[in-house]
C-alpha cells in the first residue's frame, strides 16, 4: 500500500493565505474558500485512511464522519495560531469524542501544528499522537479525552474561565451522538444553561451509530434535539456535510446571546469510503492493507 | 484537652483570606457549600463561586477546564462523593492532565457518624492514592488545615486534603508550619512508632500517654501528608525503635498502613500492626461509639503496640 512520506504531502498552510483582516498574520485564516475546503477535507480522510492503517488499529468511522465540521472550524470558525498553540486569546476546540483523535491529528497536522509526516507515527511507542489525545505531549490539543462524557463539563470550564478574564474567545466541543448516552453529558447541559455561557458551542456528530449498532437500537436518544432545547439550549441542525450549511451555522451561533448553541449535525459513520459507509464495523477497527488501496482509490 | 476546632471552618476561612490574595481562585462545591463550609467563599466572592449543584462528575470537569484555563479551582464536597462520584473524571480530567485543581473534601472516615453507610468515606484514600501525580493530605487539626490549603495554593498540580466533620483538640500551636511530604515527630519514643493521619493522631498521642505508664516508650510520627509519603522518616523510625503501628480513619487496605508497609518490606522490615477499618462497612452511630465499635480509638493503637513489640 501506498503512504504518505513526510516532505511530498502538501499542508493546508502551503495552499490558504492568511487572512488580510488578521491584526496578527500569525492568526489562522478565515478566508479559505469552499472549494479549498473541500479539497482539504478529501486530504483529510486520504490522511485519517493512511494513518489508521499503518498503526493497524483506531477510529476511522467516527474520524470519517466529523471531516467537514472540523474542516469548518479550523479553516473558517477558529481564530488559533499554529505556530503558537497557547495563544492566551485562540478560540479553543476540544475533541470530547477522544476516539476521533485521528481527525483531530490530521487537521492540526495539515493546519502546520506539527509534519504532517508524523501522522504516521499515530499509536507507536514514543509518539506524540497517543490512540486518544493526550493534552499533555500533542501541540494543539486541548483536552485528554477518550472517557466519554467529559469534554462538555471541562468545555463549560473553560468558558467559564474565559468569561471571569473577560477573554473572547469562543469554545468548540465535539461530541459523538452515542456518547450523549453518558449522564456527565447532561449535568454539562444542564450547567452550561445555568451559568448562560453564550461563548460555548458545542457540536454533536450524530452519525446515529455506536459501536453496537444504531443508536435507535442501543439506546434511542430521540427525542433528540428536543432534550437539548428543554436543557436551556439554542439548537441548530445541519447536514453535518455540507460546508456552506456549516459555516452558516458557526456563524449565526456567535449571534446567539445568554445560552449555549448546540449544533446537531447529521453525519454518516465512515463517510467517504463506500465499505466504511454506516458500518459499525468500522467504530474502532483499521482497514486493512488491501481496504486502504480501495479506500484511497475512493478518495482520490 | 486542649481547645477543639472545626477543619472544615479553617479551610473556609482560608479559602475566604486566599480568594482576596490570589484573584484567580475559583471555588466549586456541589451543594454541599453549608456543609464543607464553602459557603464563606462563596459569600465574600459570589462570581468566582461556582455551586454546580448536586453533579460531582461535571463538577470535576469544570474545575479541569478552568484550571486548563489558568485560574486555580478549590472542590469541595464530601469525601465519599469524590473521588466516589466521579473517580474516571478525577482520574482522566485532573491526574493524567496534571491539571492544578484542589480537591478538598470533608466528612471524611466513619466520624461522620449517624448518616451511615452511605457516608462513611473508608476507601478515598485507595481511590485518590493510586493516582499518579496526585499529593495527598490528611491534616491532624485547624492549624495544620490552614497551613496545608496554603501549601496546595502555592504549588502546582492536583492536590487531596481530606477533612473530616467533627471538631478536633489542637496538637499544634500557631507557630507550627506544614512542611509538605515531611512527616512530623509528635513525641519521642524508642520502643515503637505509632504512625498516624487525621483524627488518629491525638489518639496515637493519648496511646502513648497511657503505654508510658505501662514503661513503654512510644514514638509517634503524624505523616499528614501521604502522598508523596517521607520514606526517610519511616525508616528511621523502623530502624530506631523496631516496630511500627499505623493507625487511620480508613479501610485497612490501600490507606496509611498499606503505603507504610510497603516502604518497609522494601527498605527496613520489622514487626508492624495496622489499627484501621476490617473489610467491613460501618453503620449509623454517633462517632465516639463508631470509632470504638469499629477499633479506632487509643485502646486499640495501644493493643496494636503490644502486639508488635512482642513480635520484635
């Protein structure tokens, strides 16, 4: 099979100039066009295909399902600087669905956080890109996460803080729909409407299957978008793939004042890649070398 | 018996006097404030005072997030919901983060009393030792308390103070400073070394008052903080008298005496008892006769001497 070398892949910092309205040209753009986004977000899946199945195990569903939300965030939403990843003021994202760290690493990766190179090191003895993130050795990551159910409360914490040093920056938190199945998830809810944090949003990837099945048929979790509107939340829904929708959705959420936005995104579990489509098999398995030829075939 | 003093007044009162000296300490309770005594924090500063009602998890998560974000989280609630509530959270959100929060909980042990089962904290210490990175502290009295809150406040990284409810007799004066990871000499001895936490050390100091007039000369350390534990002082305790008593509010396993026992079998075997909880759960019960019902008083710290010298 083939893998990227480090050194012949592009980065998104090659390809997308900084933004001429940026009082500092170090701050990430926000000026990427759909069409470059759209070209990142294939490079992006082509990375989380060729990473997963070098180490031969991980998360690629979960991390296939997220590519155009996260695209979005870090190429249009997030003001972050990848050359200085504790920026006091960097809007902060934080990855609650900890298995979708792949995702997580290939963007930080294609943003110039670190190589893109090292994505192949993902799961090795030593690497910096732990199976799930680990605050503590990634550039860029803002959260050790893979215990589902934790992210929103820490996410509130820091909107909190940022609220108490009258920082403005905005706070972005992924979860995965199964996840909502964690009581953690709806004392966060809960809380966030309390303290009114309008400076939090946070996202759900509802790709509506976990790792035994459909949501529906695990633990149904409708009325859906209903139990976060009685939390006290304001409550969008998009097609988690479609990056105008997206954009339009981070957008009008900055508008939203005294509460939290929830963006419910609808996604398909291993979008992308035909065999990976809606199979759970795929949660927390790695293609194989012989599906990552096809795979990328797919994507190319 | 000198004046008793409630621990859990000091650390309000504390949090109180380092809130207007560090503005970047942010308080969490889960409603429990009037009980762990947040509640003057909480008065004093009512915008850096977070009640996350009665949800230790995201409490916890919270306190990381803010601490991620650079203020300085005091948690409160009672010993047996945290870490008992919310031990993945401590555990992924706090320890392996390194995260600089400051977990203060009270009504610790089984002097909680009347409340019962449900309340008796006998296993935090299990809990809370056995993550890595984490200090641990089990203050003797009010001025120990103070000092100890004062010392998580200015060093970083997660920190445990357990506190129990009921008022305690002082063992120090005033002048005292705690001396994080440094176990102190409550009294000379040479016969043996009764090595104790928390309310068990003016036990410790009332069994050794009694053995002396059966000739026996007890040492007795308090080792307040047990994590990182004074290894150094154990030994020489170990080495010098020949016998080692641990005694603790706490199930026997996983608390005091295992860290104690551990430090000897590697460095300095002699003879040791252990006066802590059986494997059992205690019930409803005022605390004077749950401590004595479940073998936490002076008599039992004096019957453990006697065992163990006589093992010398």
């Amino acid at each position: 099979m083939s893998l990227p070398e480090e050194g012949n892949l592009p980065s998104i910092s090659d390809s997308v100039t900084t933004s001429a309205n940026s009082v500092d040209a170090e701050v990430f753009s926000s000026s990427a066009s759909e069409a470059e986004m759209e070209a990142i977000a294939k490079r992006l899946r082509r990375y989380i295909i060729t990473m997963t199945g070098k180490a031969g195990s991980g998360h690629p569903g979960g991390s296939l399902s997220a590519v155009e939300i996260l695209t979005t965030l870090y190429l249009r939403v997030l003001r972050h600087k990848p050359s200085d990843p504790q920026w006091a003021d960097r809007d902060r994202f934080i990855l609650s669905k900890g298995h979708a760290a792949p995702l997580l690493y290939a963007t930080l990766a294609e943003c110039g956080y670190f190589p893109v190179g090292e994505l192949l090191t993902l799961r090795q003895m030593d690497s910096r890109l732990q199976g799930h993130t680990d605050r503590t050795v990634t550039p860029g990551v803002e959260m050790s996460a893979g215990a589902l159910g934790q992210g929103l409360s820490f996410a509130l914490g820091v909107a909190l803080a940022g609220r108490l040093n009258s920082q403005h920056y905005r706070v972005y938190v992924l979860l995965g729909d199964g996840e909502c199945d964690e009581g953690q998830v709806w004392e966060g809810a809960m809380a966030a409407a309390h303290f009114k944090v309008d400076n939090l949003v946070a996202i759900v990837d509802n790709n509506g299957q976990q790792i035994d099945g459909w949501n529906r048929d695990v633990m149904n979790l409708d009325p859906f978008p209903m139990k976060w509107q009685a939390f006290g939340w304001h409550v969008a829904e998009v097609d988690g793939h479609d990056l105008a929708q997206l954009i339009q959705t981070f957008d009008q959420a900055k508008l939203v004042k005294g509460q939290p936005t929830v963006i419910i995104a609808h996604t398909i579990k291993g979008k992308g890649v035909s065999f990976m489509e809606n199979n759970p098999d795929f949660h927390g398995k790695a293609p194989n070398a012989e599906e990552v030829k096809i795979a990328l075939k797919e994507l190319e | 018996m000198s004046q008793e003093v409630s621990l859990r007044e000091t650390y309000g009162q504390t949090l109180v006097e380092l809130g207007r000296e560090n503005p970047d300490i942010v308080v969490l309770d889960a409603d429990l404030s009037r009980s762990t005594m947040t509640k003057f924090f909480a008065r004093e500063f009512p915008g850096r005072f977070f009640d996350c009602g009665i949800a230790e998890q995201n409490m916890v998560g919270i306190a990381a997030g803010l601490a991620a974000s650079g203020k300085l989280p005091f948690v409160s609630t009672f010993a047996v919901f945290a870490p008992g509530h919310c031990f993945d959270q401590i555990r992924m959100s706090i320890a392996q983060p390194k995260l600089n929060v400051k977990l203060v909980t009270t009504h610790s042990g089984i002097s909680v009393g009347e409340d019962g089962t449900s309340h008796h904290s006998i296993e935090d210490l299990a809990l809370i030792g056995s993550l890595p990175g984490f200090t641990v502290i089990v203050p003797a009295d009010a001025i120990e308390t103070a000092q100890a809150v004062r010392v998580a406040a200015a060093c970083y990284g997660p920190f445990y103070i357990r506190l129990c409810r009921p008022k305690l007799p002082l063992v120090y004066t005033e002048d005292y400073r705690f001396n994080l990871g440094k176990a102190v000499t409550m009294r000379q001895g040479n016969d043996a070394t009764i090595i104790a936490i928390g309310i068990m050390v003016i036990a410790a100091l009332e069994a050794a008052e009694n053995l002396k007039r059966e000739g026996i000369d007890c040492r007795v350390l308090n080792i307040s903080t047990l994590k990182p534990i004074d290894e150094a002082a154990i030994i020489e305790a170990a080495a010098e008298t020949g016998a080692i008593i641990t005694a603790e509010e706490h199930l026997e396993h996983g608390g005091l005496g295992s860290i104690v026992a551990q430090v000897l079998a590697r460095h300095q075997p002699v003879p040791m008892e252990f006066v802590a909880i059986k494997d059992t759960y205690a019930k409803s019960g005022n605390a004077s006769e749950l401590l004595e019902r479940y073998g936490l008083t002076a008599k039992d710290i004096e019957q453990g001497v006697r065992s163990a010298i006589a093992r010398k």
